[in-house]
C-alpha cells in the first residue's frame, strides 16, 4: 500500500477538531516526514533510515512483553530534594514538571513478566525524565529491580538512557555508582544474569557504574555511548577522533560491547540470553 493510501486511510477517522500535525513524525536521523502510524507500527524506527527514536517505559515495555504478562512494580520512595536545591529554578519544581510530562515517579521503571515464555525483571530509564540522570531515586529502583529478579528467580535486563548522574543530589547521586554495582553482585551470588541495553544516549556516571557491568552488553544500532563529550577528550588528546566514535558499532568494532541489535530483533535475542544463561530456568 502506497504512502497515498495510508494517508487517506487516516484522514477518514481524523475528527475536524484534529490537526494534520499528529499524522507526521520527522525523522531526527534523515530530517524525512514519516507517517505516525507507520513509524509506531515499525517500534518507532525510521523505515527510510532506520534510525531508532528514543522511547520511553511504556512503549518499552509493549514492545517486549508478552501480551498481558507485564507488571509494573512498585518504584521506592527516596527523600525528595535533600540538598533543597536551586538553580534557575527549584528541583522540586522540575521534579514536579518531569512526572507531569512523563506520567513516572522518576526516570527508572521496573516491570515483571514474560518475554516470549521467558521470565524477566526489565528496567528501563526515561531520558524524558531529567535526562535519565541519576539520582537517588534511580538507585534505589535499580536495587529494587534486582531484589525482584531474585525473588523470581529471572534475568534482570536494564535499558540505559541517561545524560549522567544529577547534580541537584551532588554527592548523593554519585553514592548511586557503588550502591549499583554491589547490587550487581547480588545477582551473580544468586547465579543470575544481569544484561545491559545501551540505547541513546547513555553517558556519565551511568556509563561508568551499572551501564558498563553487564554480562551481555547490547546496544542499539547508531546510540551515542560516552563517559564525556567528544570535544573535551580532542582537547584533553589534541588529536581528531573518528567520525563513529562513541557510537555502538565503534563499541562493538572495538570489543567493548558484545552485540548491536535493532529494535525489532530485541525480543528474540533477549529471550535466546534469558534461555542460555539461566540454563532454561527462565521458562515461566
């Protein structure tokens, strides 16, 4: 069916309340106009350049989860504020404005079920949320993630967004670094994996803790992944990097990263994992 048709198609059930804007996405990777539907449709990747939008919990977890198998859990409740930080604005009132927007508590989720049979804890960090970052909240719900994955005795998968740790905690987001990685270390005394999906971008304190300890470290195709920016490592080097430097395919290229897997074959190759390394405990 010609992109003619699926346009005319959507127009017969858009109300005159309605504007054309909501039947258009554009591309950030080509710049191209993509019809929304089909954009969802293909897991919300391109389908002229395959470029993979940044998604958030919700459509993370739709995409993976068995139909009807998906439960979110409970986030811990952490001090809010604790530093009473101000910038040009409150951080109680950027808190308040990002659970507003996302409809989330802070910027990890966690949630339980089955991928294809499989039993899995997934988390997933919103980089719509304050950038992904890191802070106390972030933490706790990582642990709260791997104590779940204990009790059910599954693989816990994490997907990695995030600009870095978050500087209205100060040092309390940094204490995050090795509360996470201990945490880790839960897991494997239980014998249970623990897989990482990089997707774009993850950078920071977060690619330097959790982001980096996986067993399996995936990424999605063309993510930016980076402890720092690529100007200050030319100026720190005085030498020009490459041109897919901290990208995936770099990453992978250069066995820092095991795989890069596109969205549509995620499903799959987690459950394959979850098979493996659980040594088929992982069925439901």
């Amino acid at each position: 069916m010609s992109w003619l048709n699926n346009v005319r198609n959507a127009l017969a059930f858009v109300s005159k309340k309605e504007t054309p804007d909501n039947l258009w996405h554009k591309c950030k990777g080509c710049g191209q106009l993509v019809f929304v539907k089909e954009f969802e449709e293909n897991l919300h990747v391109c389908p002229l350049c395959e470029h993979h939008a940044r998604i958030g919990p919700n459509e993370r977890f739709a995409q993976l989860f068995d139909e009807g198998t998906c439960k979110r859990l409970p986030m811990p409740r952490v001090p809010e504020d604790p530093l009473k930080f101000r910038d040009t604005k409150p951080y109680a009132g950027r808190l308040k404005a990002a659970r507003t927007e996302t409809g989330d508590q802070d910027a990890f989720v966690n949630a339980r079920g089955t991928v294809l049979g499989k039993r899995m804890v997934i988390g997933v960090q919103n980089f719509a949320f304050m950038g992904g970052s890191m802070g106390q909240a972030v933490g706790e719900g990582f642990i709260a993630g791997v104590e779940a994955a204990i009790a059910a005795r599954a693989p816990f998968v994490v997907f990695t967004a995030s600009g870095g740790a978050r500087m209205q905690e100060g040092i309390l987001s940094l204490m995050q670094m090795p509360r996470t990685t201990v945490a880790i270390e839960m897991l494997h005394d239980a014998g249970l994996p623990y897989v990482v999906v990089l997707t774009d971008p993850t950078s920071g304190g977060v690619m330097a803790a959790y982001a980096m300890l996986g067993d399996i470290q995936i990424a999605e195709p063309k993510a930016t992944l980076a402890f720092t920016g690529r100007r200050v490592i030319e100026q720190t080097i005085r030498e020009k990097l490459p041109e897919n430097f901290q990208t995936s395919e770099y990453y992978r290229d250069h066995g820092l990263i095991d795989m890069v897997v596109e969205r549509k074959d995620l499903r799959a190759t987690l459950a394959n994992l979850a098979d493996y390394l659980c040594g088929g405990r992982a069925a439901a």
